[in-house]
C-alpha cells in the first residue's frame, strides 16, 4: 500500500558578465570536517565561530571553531553543562561582543533556561547564567514545555520564550524575557492565547531592534466538516501582540476579506510597522499575490497598503508547453481550475535606505511517501524535500509594487532536510544577488549563460562532478529584470556549496561560504558592494 501526503545559477568561456565575480572568491584550505555543520557565526570583522555536530541522537556532541581570516585557530567540544548537570543544547550567538551558547535542563522541579560564555579558544570562560525557569507541572514530556530564542537584527536584543502545554481542556502558558546585551532584564511576563489552541497557530515571534517584543496568531473558525486539519476555508485572521509587562497591545490585520498566508514585518521606535506578506482568497486555496502594509500600532490605523495579484502569465512563465497544452484542453472541456501558485513561504526582507523593500519567497513543501511490504511486513517512509521557485518582489517608498520578477529552479532531495537545496542572498544597494545549486543542462555550454530549450521546463539540480553547478543570478533592484549564469561548478571548486549555510555580515559587506567534499570542508568569502 503507497500513501503520498503533502506537508505545509564547467564551462569553458565565460561571459564578462556576472561570473566575473568569480575572482572575488577567497577560499580557504579544504580541511577535515570534525561533524555536520550546523550554524556560522559572525565574530568582528573577518572572523568567525562554527558550530558542528558529531555522532548519532543519543552519544553525539558539539563541538565549536574558531576561524580567522578563513584559517582555522581552534577547535574544541562544548562541555554543555548547568550546575554541575549535563544540558541540553538551545542556541549559540553573539551577545554584544561575547559568543554565547543557551542551555536548559530540569533541575529541582524546574525546567530553567542558562546562558554561558566562551572564549576563542572555544573554553567557557565562567559558570553557566540562569536567564529563566517555571515549575515543571508534570513528569510527562509532553506536559514539560520548550525554550525558544529570538533575537534583534542588531544583535542588541534577545529574547527567552518558554512554552508550558496545557493539559487536557487547559490553555497553554507563556512566558518571555528580554535582555539587552549587558544581560539587563528589560521586560518580562506570561500570557494566555486569547483563542482555543485548536482554532489558533501561532505563526512567529519577532524582536525589533529598540526591544520589542511582538507576536502573531492566525485565528481560525471550527470547520462545519469537523475535519482534522484547518483548510483555507476555516480561516478569520491574523492578530498581532505587543508583549510587555502587564498589559498586552493587540491590532488585527485584515486585509478586506484576503486570507493571510505568510508574512514577515519589521519596525521602527515608533512601532510603525512595515508588513509584506502572501495572501489568497478565503474560498480557494493556493496564493492569490502580494500584499504591503504600513501600520501604526499605536494609533491602530493603516497608514498604507498596497496589492499585487499574480497574473496567469507570471504563473505560467515557466510551464512546460506540455503543461500549457493540458490547461488549454482542460479549459475548453469546462474543467480547468484557475492556475495558482501554491506552498510559498516568506523569506528576507530588505529594507533600503529611501524607504522601498526588496524582498524574497520560496516555493518549499514536504512530500512524505509510504510503502508497505506484504511478505516482510515492514513499512518504509521516504521524505521528499522540494525547494523550487524563487519570486523577487519591489516595493517603492509609496507603498506600491514596482516588480515582480520569478526565478525559476527546481531542487528536490530525500530523506535529508534538503541540505544543499535552497539559496543564499544578498543586497548591496543596486541588485539582489542569489546562489543556488543547479543544473549544468539549464545553461549554455559555452557562454555559461542561463538557457532552456524551448518549451521545456528548468531541469532539477543535481549534486555530481558532471551536472553540479552553482548559479548565480542577479536582480535589478531598478527595473526587476534577471540575469543569470553559471558561477562555478563542482568539477572545478572539488566540492559541493551549502547555501543554507552561506552567511551574510552587512558590517563588513562580506558573504561567508561554505562546501563540502566528503569528509572535508572549506570556506570562502566574497567581498561584495566594491
């Protein structure tokens, strides 16, 4: 029985175009990897830590670096330990100047949550911090709660959000803390969803960069159907808290009838929100297009707010002529639905220095895959990861969409998170720039530029010396129009990029790269906005 479900840019000439960036391309050794790479974090300037992890579930560790100029200084396993206890691992960052690693663990009948710094020498330099706890109600795991870890874009802010499930028809609790850099508590609380759980999600929480601590919840109705699963259909709107001490400030967002898919939001002092997201419509399901908006949270008004609806043409521009030729059969037979997009998530958005942002989505879905086997009895599940097309959008300091543009990639991966799939990016003023892994077959095998045969569709990526290469395509942040080529391949870099990995540090205007060749790692870094 099979059951398939659905979960929520070598070649030897280049052009003297993008690729030209190539050369700005500083790699470091190809050194042996000591476990998976996990997180980069940015030190001052050049430098850098890395975390890793080694071993299986139960007898891994992590271990941390500590690199200088893309030259590896140290290296050691963190100790994770509170009171004298084993932890368990949450985070690592920058506070201020000081890396930092989170660690909670139950202790005394209390779940409690500790902050401990290290040195570059990747040694703690004093005893673990307790940041927070609350009193663990039940010996049950799942009655037993989560800490979760936010912090500010200017990395002068975080914040320690705890979960405490509810038991049987109880609510579930809340609590936060916010910190500034030199530890100081500036606000702190607990608070109750104002909804059921089960007509309520709890989409993100978001830290500004003056300390303030926001979060937002779809509301949904109780279906007619009684089904198991929210639909479209059962969806009301998409509230957003202020959290502080005491008191907590609430604005709806309603969009006129439109269904919030995802957004994301940033603020000022002034808690003057800038929000961009996807919406759809209410009775069908897949994204409709493009939404801004520009509120005042304190005043509770709308100061602006603008649409974009996807045409069928922008929908369509990368079909096959197969596909096309179904939809026009379908549609003569009275049959055709409308086409859609469907299954984007939010990705970065970035805001420019004349008030207009440039932001990001990504096609991304699950596909979970059963096969059962009558002679043996056994069941085996294979996760499909699908990480597709990227859509680039504009929108000026008026409040209204300049451009859309789409970038088309097809990467699917199993059974490993999609790893190497996805892209990395960065903005430097004049264009958005995006890596990803590809397909040599999408390009031309002479000028490295991007090129399909007619009618056919982007081919999926792939991970060999003979097909693998890494894309680099760029975005006109005047005029939105796509440029795109190869920028390295496999066969010649010897290893295979991790853009999920890629880090970006717009202090020093440098994206840091990653790539792997078997038990081997090396990074890079590319000097951009010269």
């Amino acid at each position: 029985m099979k059951s398939s479900t659905l979960l929520m840019v070598l070649v030897f000439v280049f052009t003297a175009g993008l690729a030209s960036a190539q050369g700005k391309v500083e790699w470091g050794d190809l050194e042996k990897s000591t476990g998976r790479l996990i997180d980069v974090i940015p030190d001052q300037g050049e430098n850098f830590y890395a975390l890793r992890r080694s071993g299986g579930a139960l007898f891994g560790r992590l271990e941390g670096s500590y690199h200088k100029n893309l030259e590896l200084i140290t290296k050691g396993k963190l100790e994770l330990r509170a009171n004298d206890s084993p932890a368990n691992f949450e985070a690592a960052t920058m506070v201020g100047d000081k890396f930092v690693v989170f660690l909670s663990d139950r202790q005394e009948g209390e779940n409690k949550f500790f902050m401990q710094e290290y040195g570059q020498n990747i040694e703690p330099t004093s005893e673990a911090e307790e940041l927070g706890s609350y009193i663990l109600e039940s010996k049950r795991r799942r009655f037993q709660g989560t800490f979760n870890l936010y912090q500010s874009e200017s990395r002068d802010y975080f914040a320690v959000v705890w979960t405490i499930p509810g038991k049987r028809e109880e609510q579930a609790t809340y609590g936060f803390k916010v910190f500034d850099a030199d530890l100081e508590l500036l606000n702190e609380g607990e608070y109750e969803v104002p909804f059921e759980e089960q007509f309520s999600t709890i989409d993100g929480f978001y830290l500004s960069d003056f300390g303030d601590l926001f979060v937002t919840i779809t509301e949904y109705k109780e279906s007619e159907e009684k089904k198991l699963f929210r639909n479209f259909a059962d969806y009301v709107s998409v509230h957003i808290y202020h959290l502080k001490e005491g008191d907590i400030e609430e604005m709806e967002i309603d969009l006129d009838g439109k269904r919030v898919e995802a957004m994301s939001f940033n603020s000022d002092n002034e808690r003057i929100f800038v929000i961009t997201g996807i919406y759809g419509d209410k009775e069908a399901s897949g994204v409709k297009g493009l939404f801004y908006l520009k509120a005042d949270f304190k005043k509770q008004s709308i100061l602006n707010e603008g649409f974009e609806e996807f045409g069928e043409d922008f929908i369509m521009s990368d079909w096959s002529d197969r596909q096309k030729k179904k939809q026009e059969k379908k549609e003569k037979k009275g049959k055709a639905k409308e086409p859609t997009l469907y299954s984007y998530i939010m990705r970065e958005v970035h805001p420019m220095e004349d008030g207009s942002i440039v932001g990001t989505m990504e096609q991304y879905y699950v596909r979970v895959v059963t096969n059962y086997n009558a002679q043996t009895g056994t069941t085996t599940t294979t996760y499909y990861y699908y990480y597709n097309d990227v859509v680039v959008y504009k929108v000026g300091s008026d409040g209204g969409f300049e451009w859309l543009a789409k970038v088309d990639k097809y990467q699917v991966s199993t059974n490993d998170g999609g790893y190497f799939s996805s892209y990395a990016r960065y903005v430097d003023g004049e264009k958005l720039v995006l890596f990803f892994n590809d397909n040599s077959d999408n390009y031309n095998e002479v000028s490295g530029e991007f090129e399909l045969e007619p009618g056919k569709s982007v081919r999926s990526s792939r991970l060999s010396k003979k097909k693998n290469t890494v894309a680099i395509c760029e975005i006109d942040l005047e005029t939105g129009e796509v440029s795109r080529e190869m920028y390295f391949d496999r066969e010649e870099l010897g290893a295979i990029v991790v853009p999920k990995l890629f880090n970006v540090d717009y202090r020093t205007n440098e994206m840091l790269f990653y790539a792997i060749r078997g038990k081997k790692e090396q990074f890079g870094r590319l000097v951009f906005g010269e």
